[in-house]
C-alpha cells in the first residue's frame, strides 16, 4: 500500500519539475 502511494508521489513530481 505504501509503496503504491509513494510511486504516485514519485510520479507527481516527475510530472511537476518540468512544471515548475
């Protein structure tokens, strides 16, 4: 369970840096 919400973590920020 943890290890699913911290691949969406890792996966929002991937898709932020750029953002930022």
């Amino acid at each position: 369970m943890i290890q699913l919400l911290m691949n969406s973590v890792k996966q929002l920020n991937v898709t932020a840096y750029p953002v930022m």
